[in-house]
C-alpha cells in the first residue's frame, strides 16, 4: 500500500515476501543510499559498498521485483541508473505480530536499524572531526535515552506529533542552503516492571540508564509503526 506523503505501508498479509526480501542487510543498505543519495548504477552502489556489481545488480534486481526501487533516467544505454521509490517503509507492529514468521521478521528489520544507527554514529563524530561538519551542528546533534512514564495512547500521540513536526520542519528548510541531510531515530519500547529487582518501575526510571545526552528524540527514515 502506498501513501500520498512518499511513504510504503506494507501489509505482512499481502506483503510478506517484500518483507522478508528487506531483511538481507545489503539490500537495506542499497535501499538506504538510493534513499540517501538519489539514483545511482549497480557499479556505483558496488564502489560504495565495496561488494561486486554483480552482487548489487542482483540485489537491486530482488528489490525492484518487490518495488522498492525502480529504472532511473538513464545518461547513456549502457548501464541502468536506479532510484528509490519510497523515502520512507512502515508496517503495523501488531499486524506483524499476527502474522506467521512476523515475529522474525520485524526482529531482524529492528536490528538492522540498530546497526545503521551505529554506524550513522561513526559517521556523524568523524564528519565533525575532520570538519566536514561545521561546528555549529555540535549543540544540536546528539542521542537521547529518556525513559518517562507515559500509556499506550500517549505513545501513540507522541510518534504522530514527531511525524507531524518533522514533515513540517523538511518542508520549512528545503530551500535553506544551510540544511544538511540529519539520521534521525526514534524508539519507543515500553518495558515491564523488572521482577528480579523487585522494585517495579519506581527504580526503572531513574537507574543509571535513564540518561538524556540533551538532543531530542525523533523518527527514523525506515519507520516500524
């Protein structure tokens, strides 16, 4: 299912192949730097990667059988150029766990995000040593853990408010020379009382991982809500 605003919502029901061909990490990674970079050729996807063409051209073939990407506009016959055709994927976290082998799949899509939030880390503190980043974006960049109390209902109301004022903030700084293309995660992972500790959610929020760096929280690029 598409959506108006660029974003895939995916139905595990009708959908669940194109949900499992997302859980290789390369073809997450070329997905990714189509989504990042706009469209490139398998030969360039292969140089950023560092896998051969060959490899990508297959992966990029798998993920157009599934319409995530699709032909570019080609500069010359000789190689095919692809783009993305979502800025963003979604899914219902409920409707996943319902269906068979959902469980998995969202489980493995998670940890891939995990996995491009560390390496956008990596990224981000090299690009502001070497000074590709200027320093104006040191105060505002950062990784927040927050842990506050809040019911399903106002979590909900939370993740529509972020989409809501980041598609506003995009539309804002879309001419603004100074904008720079920024990751953006958010998770929002309810947690049950601890019973080993004993002491319920009392010490669970103010534990010596309720830390806040001082950045705020917001969406990721590949949602999964």
């Amino acid at each position: 299912m598409d959506s108006e605003d660029g974003r895939r919502v995916l139905d595990p029901a009708q959908d669940g192949a194109a949900l499992k061909a997302l859980t290789h990490p390369l073809r997450l990674t070329l997905l990714g730097l189509l989504r990042q970079h706009g469209p490139a050729t398998a030969s360039e996807l292969a140089a950023r990667t560092g896998e051969s063409s060959a490899s990508t051209s297959y992966h990029l073939r798998v993920l157009a059988k599934y319409a995530f990407v699709t032909e570019a506009e080609h500069r010359d016959s000789r190689e095919r150029r692809w783009k993305s055709v979502h800025d963003i994927t979604s899914w219902s976290n409920e409707a996943m766990r319902r269906s068979p082998g959902g469980s998995t799949i969202l489980d493995v899509l998670h940890r891939r995000q995990i996995e491009h939030l560390q390496r956008s880390l990596d990224r981000h503190e090299a690009d502001l040593e070497s000074g590709r980043l200027g320093q104006e974006w040191q105060e505002p960049s950062g990784v927040s853990d927050a842990m506050p109390r809040l019911t399903p209902e106002s979590l909900a109301e939370l993740w529509e408010v972020l989409r809501a004022k980041t598609d506003e903030l995009i539309a804002r700084d879309a001419g603004d020379p100074r904008a720079e293309q920024v990751v953006l995660f958010t998770a929002g992972l309810p947690l049950a009382p601890d019973p080993v500790a004993g002491q319920g959610r009392a010490d669970a929020s103010a534990g010596p991982d309720a830390t806040d760096a001082g950045a705020p929280d917001a969406p990721a690029a590949g949602e999964a809500s």
